[in-house]
C-alpha cells in the first residue's frame, strides 16, 4: 500500500464514523502563535481542546505537515524525518478513548491488513497525580494485544503548559524475527499511533486542572506506518523516497547516512519553501538556511563541485505536489542555488579567518561560539574545513 492509499484509507474510515475533515496544510501556525513551525497535527488545535467550539463539530481528522528540528540529530536512522506527515483524529469532548484505541486496531488491521500479532500496545501506568489509564489497559486485554505500562514514555504535552494528558501508544514490529520483549526494551517495536486521552492542563506551576472537556488527540506518522506496510527497515525506503533513491545516488555517491541527510534535509527545506518561508538568519529563516548547510557541508567535503543544481527538477515537482503545494518548483530551485552562493561565499571568508594565528590552535567552545555569532560557521564545518 503506498502513501497516498494509506491516507485515503484513514481519512475515509474516519469520515465514515462521522468525523469532518479539516485542511491540514502550511507548516506556519496561526498568528500569534509563538512556535516557529507546526509540530504535530494537534497544535492548531489546541484552542478546541481547551473548549471553543470547532466549527465542524466534535469529530475531526485531518493529514498535517509538521516539522521538528529538536529531532535534528536524531535524522538519519530508521524512524525520523524532519517533515513528516501526520494523520489525526480528534474527539473534542465526544466519545473517549477507549473507542478511539478499538477504532484504531481495527483500522490497522481490517483496513491497512496490519497482522494483529504484530502489535504491541503501551499504557500509563499512574503517577502520584494521576491514576492508572485502566480503560485503555482494558481495550487492549479484550483485543488481546499484549500491553507495557510505562510512566514518563505515556504522557504526552506539547510543552511546558497547556493541554495534556495520559497517552497509549500502538507499536508495530519491525523485526525479522517474530515478535518479542517490550517496545521499552527492543527497539524493533515501532511506534506508530499515538492516541492521547486529552483531559488535563498543566499550569506554570505544574500542577494539572481538568480540561473543560474530555478529549481524544491521535496521530500516526504516515511515512512511519508506510515504510513498515512496505516491508521496508527505514523510513527512507518508503514510496515517498522513490524519486530520490532512483537519482542521487548516481548523482553524488555518498555513504547511506550522508544519502539520508541529503533527502531529508533537501525535501524539508524544499517544503518550508514551498509554505512561503525565506531564508534567513533568525526565526523561521534559520531552519531551511540551516538544513542547506548541513547538506552543502556534507556534499562538499568529499568533492566541492558538488551543487544542488544538479538535481533533478522532478525532485523538487514530486515533493511539492506531495504536500499539495502550489509554489513554483523553478523559484524554490533559484532559493536552493541563492542560498549555495552565499554558502560558498562564506566558507570562503571562513577559510581566511580560520587562517588567523589566533585559530592555529586547539579551539574552545569560546572560539567556536565566536566563530558561529561572528562569522556564521557552524561548528562541523570549522571542524571540517581545519582538517583540510
Ligand atoms: N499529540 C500527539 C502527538 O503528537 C497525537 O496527536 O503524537
């Protein structure tokens, strides 16, 4: 099953159980909002969740583009991607969770042909605040889906204050072996949906007051689940990877985790562009100038001729109608070569403060904090270009 008959499977069960589809587009929250970019589908919203009236009603769904750089370091390895899609559903003071957890196994393995016996799900166990999630315990028993209860891994917030509440988690093997341990202590457990009973507000003080509602948030990373429907280890390896796996390669012959910074990094800064964003040296500016970098210094290491010129135009097509984008993919090409230039310019004037007596020796954190504020060079590339 590939990308796009995944989300269609969701949406329409969903629609089908009465939910109403919201337009889950650009990455850039509503005015107002502090966070530079939308992070999962629940984000914008959170006014609902703390009671105002949806104007579709109670139960939502919707695909969402979200973006994470905390998860930076993290790209690479088999599960994370900077942008990434995420599918939701939301009972806003409608039916509770353990409907919600019942709907989502059967979709999993009635509509997506998920093996039951693959599954394994989580719980919060209680803390000395609140309660054991017993309901959602129970679902599962009934399912037959064997459960871990866990503490801090079930507890989901989206910051510091506001809307929260116990979560359980769906896992997916991923494994050649059959199933076995727990997903706390095998890694091969994968987690795909994440069904939030959204009930609680932590206050700056930190303490926890009931929502004026009971909600249910869900969300299911779609290239996640994709990549494990496909039978693929990583999520580099779904459908959505295709064009990308088919030309670069050939194009730049790098090892696997170099490729995968490349395709992730690219596709996110293509997508932030597309949503209208500019780069720049703060703010929302900082994150698609920042991922270029990151892939400018890793092509240029190995042979500096490298440019982001010499991609495929279809790249840039494919993921623009993807995330249904309207930007013109010549304009985000002429962004990508805008920002190579200034790039090179800067390494450029790097090399010669590098040269400096001053930088002739062990650099501290001081040096390289300089460096970044004064100079814009990253840490890894003054790494890279002293050892030339
Ligand atoms: N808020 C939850 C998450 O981001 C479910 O939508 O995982």
């Amino acid at each position: 099953m590939n990308t796009e008959q995944i989300i269609h499977t969701f949406v329409e069960y969903f629609e089908e159980r009465g939910h109403r589809r919201i337009t889950g587009s650009t990455l850039l929250p509503p005015p107002g909002d502090p966070v530079l970019f939308t992070t999962s589908g629940m984000h914008p919203l959170t006014p609902y969740l703390e009671g105002r009236p949806h104007p579709l009603g109670r139960r939502l769904v919707n695909v969402q583009r979200c973006l994470r750089t905390t998860d930076l370091e993290e790209v690479g390895d088999a599960t994370h991607l900077t942008v990434f899609e995420m599918l939701g559903t939301w009972s806003l003071g409608d039916y509770e969770g353990s409907l919600s957890l019942d709907w989502g196994f059967k979709l999993l393995t009635e509509g997506l042909g998920v093996d039951p016996g693959l599954l394994h799900a989580t719980v919060f166990a209680g803390d000395d605040r609140t309660g054991p999630d017993t309901a959602s315990q129970q679902v599962w028993q009934d399912l037959g889906v064997p459960v871990e209860l866990t503490v801090e891994d079930n507890w989901w917030s989206n910051g510091p204050v506001g809307p929260c509440g116990p979560d359980s988690e769906i896992f997916l093997w991923s494994g050649n072996t059959p199933p076995r341990s727990t997903p706390t202590r095998d890694h091969r457990w994968v987690e795909v949906w994440n069904h939030v009973m959204m009930r609680h507000r932590r206050l700056e003080d930190g303490s926890l007051v009931p929502l004026p509602q009971r909600n249910v948030d869900t969300g299911l990373g779609v290239e996640r689940l994709a990549a494990l429907l496909q039978g693929k280890s990583s999520v580099f390896d779904c459908d959505v990877f295709d064009p990308w796996r088919r030309t670069v390669p050939d194009l730049w012959p790098l090892d696997e985790p170099s490729l995968r910074l490349v395709y992730d990094h690219v596709r996110s800064a293509v997508v932030v562009l597309g949503d209208g964003v500019r780069p720049a040296n703060t703010g929302r500016g900082y994150v698609p100038r920042r991922l270029l970098r990151r892939v400018l210094t890793t092509l240029w290491r190995d042979d500096p001729s490298r440019s982001l010129g010499d991609l495929p135009g279809e790249l840039f097509s494919h993921t623009l109608d993807h995330f249904r984008q309207d930007a013109d993919p010549s304009d985000v090409r002429r962004l990508l070569l805008g920002e190579e230039r200034r790039f090179g310019r800067l390494l450029e004037r790097g090399s010669q403060v590098l040269a400096r007596p001053r930088f002739r020796r062990t650099l501290t954190d001081e040096d390289f904090h300089y460096l970044h504020d004064t100079h814009g060079l990253p840490r890894d590339l003054v790494i890279s270009l002293r050892q030339e």
